[in-house]
C-alpha cells in the first residue's frame, strides 16, 4: 500500500471500537458511574474536547514543538514553517520534487534545542529523483540559517514509491531515520543495503559505533517495506507504522498494514512474509511479528506519537497513529498491540503540544484537538 492513495476516507472497521462512555470525545466528566446527584455537582466537569483549525497548511507531512512553544511543520512542496499561535513564519525552504511520494518528509528539533537551536529535515532531491537527504539548520531569530547536509545520498529508488522519510530522536540522544524499500523488496532483508531500514545516526550524520551490523553501518532494524510513522515513549520504546504490501513480491492488493516494536538488530519480516506471519513465495517467514497489524483492511499508517500522562483525558498513555486512507486517529493501548479507539480527523502526523492538546495535520491544515 502507497501513502499517495487517493482512497476516500472510510468508517472504521469492525477491528476498531468506538470509545467506551469514560472515554467519550463528547462527553468526559469526573463523575463515576451511579454517582449521586451531590456527588456529580462536587466533581468539577472536564471541559468536552473540540476540534478547531490552528492554522492553514499545504500538506505538512511534519510536526514538531520547540520548547518555546513554536510549532515547526513541513510542507511536503519543501517549505518549513514556524507558528507561535499567532503569527505564521517561513523557516527555510528545500528544492525537493513531489514526485510519487517525494517530498519533504521529516521534521525533528535537536534533543538540545534550547541550546544548538538545530532544526533537522529529511527531504527527497529536485536534482536527482533517486537520492534524499538529511539536512540542518541553526535557528537565528526565527530563521533557518547556516544549512548543512547531515546525512547525504540515502536511496529513493527510480520509481513512485516506498521513500520511507521519518526522522526523530532518540532518548539516547541519536537520530533515527526510517526509509522504505524503494520497491526493490528483497533489499529490505540485505544488512548492507539501507532500504527498508531504520537508521541510526550521531547528531552529525556519522555513525555510532554500537549499531548492530558492523562498523560505519548505519541501519538500526531491518525488514521493512515503508515505514511512515515512528515515535518514542518516555521509557525509550521506539514504535514505527509500516504500510502493508499492495500487490508487490505475489502479496495481496490491500491491507496488512502494521504497528512495529523496534529494537536493536530487529527483523520486521518484509518481505519473507507479511502481517501475522502470511509466507510469501514459499519462503520461511524470518522475523519478528509485528505488535498489530490490519488484517485485510487499508489504514495506510503515517505519523505517529505517545501520549503522555497528562494528556487529554481518555489518551493519557496511548500510543497513536493517523490513518491517510481513514483520515482518523487510531487509538492504541501503550504497547501498540490493542486498538482502543478513533479519534478526530488525521491524515499525515500528530504531535502533543505544550499545553497537552493533540495536534493533527491533513493536506489542507493542522487541527487542534483538545478543550
């Protein structure tokens, strides 16, 4: 399945359930069920949570909080911005195509932002439609100065899809970068070759020297197909959205799209097998299964988040994901192995902000969910 789909949005299917009444979007109060009339007036009401536009926004594929409360998004046609609430600013701008599913794909702030003010983007080339990029900039005064190529000819493949483009770091410190297969499948099983990958990466583009498969080699877990989500809880956990097979390596057309538990050295299948372990081809399925998977129903999976404790009411401590083909939020339970809900509309990232709303973007804005 490619994040392109030009698939109208669907109602949930049947492996989602609406929210439970402690959980309902529209009406979450502290009162316990039977509760008395006495008891319902002592409790203070939780304000019920709306869904507003916080700014217009051409496909920002992107999200990211600075700690001053800025709002970094990219724009898939290359153009990073920045909104305080108020005012709307250019950062930078990138020469990238949105051919197939080129673009610029990934926004991360560095861990010490407060102190380097590095602004990272992960971009697809104008120059050369089968080579990305991982560039920085230092943040001075609102503006993206001082650009540097961090991480320079990673592979996007001659044809449409499969570019992977998510970037994020870790707790370590690292910068973890997904990448698809480019529709070369078998690559995706080759430690040698970056496609299909997570990576792992020093700040500076260079490469740890703990990563798993050997010295200067950058990639991090194997066995994907295009990976468009990752996030990291506060305990380090690292879970990527991987999009299902549509037809590709003798698969079937749609579905089994997956949540991934990544670990050093994991091995997420692609393309042995696929979903809860379905053979390909006759081969023996090599592998780690993923926490969930879809079945034979498109989600189409792109940016994904933990939401903290002190998030919205009914969130706290789930991990979530945007589905492009459903354009809602998928609720999970913290490990990503149960779905609990759908939430507000949602199509390519979601990010929680300071003042603990979700933040959620589309093609045409980025929405505030929250009371």
């Amino acid at each position: 399945m490619s994040t392109t789909t030009s698939s109208v949005p669907r109602s949930s299917s049947p492996a989602w359930s609406p929210p439970s009444p402690a959980v309902s979007l529209s009406a979450c109060t502290t009162s316990a069920p039977g509760a008395t009339p006495s008891a319902s007036r002592a409790a203070s009401p939780q304000p019920t949570p709306q869904l507003t536009t916080y700014t217009a926004a051409d496909t920002a594929t992107a999200l990211a909080w600075a700690p001053d409360k800025r709002l970094f998004y990219a724009e898939r046609s290359g153009t990073i911005r920045t909104f305080d609430g108020t005012t709307r600013r250019t950062f930078a701008t990138v020469s990238t195509s949105t051919d197939g599913e080129r673009g610029l794909l990934g926004l991360a702030l560095s861990p010490t932002f407060d102190k380097d003010h590095f602004v990272y983007a992960f971009y697809s080339r104008a120059d050369d439609l089968t080579r990305q990029r991982v560039v920085r900039w230092l943040d001075r005064g609102g503006a993206g100065v001082n650009v540097t190529t961090i991480v320079e000819n990673l592979p996007a493949g001659p044809d449409c899809c499969h570019k992977g483009g998510r970037i994020a770091f870790g707790p370590d410190g690292k910068l973890y970068v997904t990448l698809g297969e480019n529709h070369m499948a078998a690559e995706a099983q080759n430690t040698s070759s970056l496609r299909g990958k997570v990576l792992r990466y020093n700040a500076d583009g260079t490469v740890p020297g703990d990563n798993p498969f050997g010295s200067g080699n950058p990639v991090w877990a194997i066995g994907l197909r295009n990976p468009f989500g990752l996030a990291f809880s506060s305990d380090g956990t690292l879970m990527v959205t991987d999009n299902g097979p549509s037809g590709d390596a003798g698969t079937p057309g749609s579905g089994w799209d997956e949540v991934d538990r990544v670990v050093r050295g994991g091995n997420y299948q692609w393309p042995t097998c696929y979903g809860d372990g379905r053979h390909l081809q006759g081969l023996r399925c090599a592998g780690t299964l993923p926490a969930w998977q879809s079945g034979s129903e498109d989600v189409v999976p792109t940016g994904a988040t933990f939401v903290s404790q002190k998030g919205l009411t009914g969130y706290q401590g789930t991990f979530v994901f945007c589905s492009y083909s459903e354009a809602r939020l998928k609720v999970m339970s913290s490990d990503g192995t149960r779905p609990l809900f759908d939430g507000p509309r949602c199509q390519l990232d979601v990010k929680e902000g300071p003042d603990h709303a979700l933040y959620l973007s589309d093609s045409s804005a980025i929405y505030r969910f929250g009371p």
